[in-house]
C-alpha cells in the first residue's frame, strides 16, 4: 500500500502544482479574483486545474479501493498511468484546447480500469 500512497501523493502534488500555475498565470495576465475568465491561456491553465481536481474526487477512492480489494501494484502502476495522462493532458491544453485528447484517453483509460477494478473487487469481496 505505500506505492499506493506515494501516487496518491504524487496526484495531490501534481494538482498543487496546477494551482501555482493558476496563480503565476493571474498575475501574468492580470486577472484579480475572483474572477475566472479573460485572456484564453489563463482560462486553458484554470481549466486544467479545475478539471484535475474533479478527476482527483474519483481517482483517489478507486486507487484506494482497487488496492485493498484487487492489488495494490496494479492500483500503483494504473494511478501512475493516470498521474502522467493529466501532465500529458495538462500540457497539450495549456497550448491549445484541442490538444487535450491525448491525456484525456490515457488518464481516462486508468480511470475507468481503477473505477472498474474497485467495483468488482468490492463485490468479490463481499460475496
């Protein structure tokens, strides 16, 4: 469980890690809070942040669900996968909107496997 939690803290450092961009981009640009829209590369570099905290209240159960029901080394190396599909991801959208599909299918594909893992795993487990 300690790979676990070193990706989990890996995740939580990296959405840290958008929100500083959020704030150096506010300050580059101009944009006082608490407002949420203006120049089009803060409003891609917010969005980043904003859609890796929405994915953090899904990954962070599944991973540690995945763990203790299925293998805590899958769940590791999956919430890996999925930690470098958001900075596949974040990169690609902060140039251009357009450029986000990549990181969006590798993050999503470990999402849904983690997602997918925890149910079934649960419901082994239980039965």
């Amino acid at each position: 469980m300690e790979l676990v939690s070193f990706v989990i803290s890996l995740a939580l450092l990296e959405c840290f890690v958008f929100g500083a961009l959020v704030g150096r981009a506010r300050g580059r640009f101009g944009i006082e809070a608490p407002a949420m829209t203006g120049h089009p590369e803060f409003e891609r570099i917010n969005r980043v942040h904003q859609n890796s905290l929405e994915q953090l209240v899904l990954f962070v159960p599944a991973i540690w669900i995945f763990a203790s029901t299925v293998s805590p080394r899958i769940a590791a190396t999956l919430g890996l996968v999925f930690v470098i599909g958001r900075v596949v991801y974040a990169r690609g959208y902060m140039q251009e909107a357009s450029k986000r599909s990549t990181g969006t299918a590798i993050s999503g594909v470990a999402q849904i496997l983690l997602l997918l893992g925890a149910a079934i795993g649960s419901l082994r487990a239980a039965f």
